[in-house]
C-alpha cells in the first residue's frame, strides 16, 4: 500500500502573533507523538532569492515593489519540489507564512489589488488548513516593539491585518481563526487539536493547488 501523504499546514497571521513559536511547538508535538514532521519558513532566506529578500528586508538594499512581490513567490516556488517530495514521503510540514502572506504585505503597498498580488502563487501545493493567529494591533502593539526590518511598523501592520481578513473570506481555502491572544499552551492546544483532524482527513486526499 502505498504511504500516506502528509498534510500541509500553514500558519498566517500579523508580526507577534506567535506564528514561529506556535510552528515549532507544533512540530515538536507531532514528532514526539511518533507523526513525521519538519518545519519551512517563508521567506527560506538561505537561498540565492531568498539572500535577495533578506536584504531588502533589512534595508540593505532596494528594489521595486512588484519585483520583490515575485521574488517572494519565486522563493516558494523554487521549494515546491521538495516539499512535494516530503509531503509524499508522509512528512507533514508546518509552514510558517506562505502565499497569504505575500498577498497580504504587497497589497499594503500603495498602488497593488489583491487580484494582482495572488496571480503568480496560484498553482502552488494547497494547504490543507491555514491557521490564522488573530491579534488585533493593539495587542500586538502591547506585547513588544517591533523591530528594524522594513515593514514593522503598526501603521503598515494594521493595513497587513484587514487584508488577511479579506483573504479568510476566500471558502476555496480551509481557514481557521485561532484567537491569538491567548496563553502560548492554550493556542497550542487549540493548534495541534486543528492539526490532527488535518493530518487524518488530508492523508488520503490529493495535494490541491492553490486558488484554480
Ligand atoms: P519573517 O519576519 O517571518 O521572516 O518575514 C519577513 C517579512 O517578509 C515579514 O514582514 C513579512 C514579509 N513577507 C512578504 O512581504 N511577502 C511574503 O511573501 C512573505 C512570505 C513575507
């Protein structure tokens, strides 16, 4: 028989809402309860685009606005095959920030619509769940200050917030809000319940592609 696909979880959401922590506490817990698991992050900076993104991120260089939009999806797309090949091998990856996020920072610009913004992702291996870590700017605000890269600051953040909230509207994707401002164990917990039932109804089904 052949094995069971793994499922393709990502995790979106505004800076502080805990995305990275929440991914490694996930992985951690599907490892130790015997389920094969890795984490990706988005941007993957260790590659040739990913260096590109990297210093346009800590403002060490510039570039145009739909250029670095491409470069962040050119980023997913070069890690497509490996995901694919992990997601085959029965591997669940957590992923921490992905398509989501790409439409929503760039559409934060001026000048750039959503509709603009998802065309070169679409077609890329479907999550099977999107966990959306909800933290309004105030909280986030409240939990620390934001740090040098570029768009870390609350004025962009908040245009970030009300995009993902058009981007959830979207029924052609599984969305699941998870209220962010709870404790670190009880988003967890909500979390990994998600991830589960995920990983047991995703395990049969193909791999969809992202909006087609
Ligand atoms: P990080 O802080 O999670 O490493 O993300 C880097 C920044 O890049 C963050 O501000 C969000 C932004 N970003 C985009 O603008 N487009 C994208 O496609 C992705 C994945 C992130």
């Amino acid at each position: 028989m052949a094995c069971k696909r793994g499922a393709l979880i990502v995790m979106e959401g505004v800076d502080k809402a805990g995305k990275t922590t929440q991914c490694k506490k996930l992985v951690e817990a599907l490892q130790q309860s015997g389920r094969p698991a890795e984490m990706i992050r988005f941007p993957d900076r260790t590659t040739t685009i990913g260096q590109l993104i990297s210093a346009y991120l800590e403002k060490k260089s510039d570039l145009e606005d739909h250029t670095v939009h491409l470069l962040f999806s050119a980023n997913r797309w070069e890690l497509v095959p490996l995901m694919k090949k992990k997601l085959e091998q029965g591997t669940t990856l957590v992923v921490d920030r992905y398509a989501f996020s790409g439409v929503a920072f760039t559409s934060a610009k001026p000048g750039f619509c959503l509709d603009w913004c998802m065309k070169p992702d679409v077609g890329l291996p479907k999550p099977d769940i999107v966990m959306f870590l909800r933290l309004s700017p105030a909280e986030a605000a409240l939990r620390s200050q934001f740090g040098e890269e570029r768009y870390e600051t609350s004025v962009f953040q908040s245009a970030v917030q009300q995009n993902f909230e058009q981007l959830i509207k979207d029924p052609s994707v599984n969305w699941q809000a998870i209220d962010a401002s709870q404790s670190v164990e009880d988003v967890h917990e909500n979390i990994t319940t998600h991830s589960l039932n995920t990983i047991n109804t995703s395990q049969n089904l193909q791999l969809g592609e992202l909006w087609k």
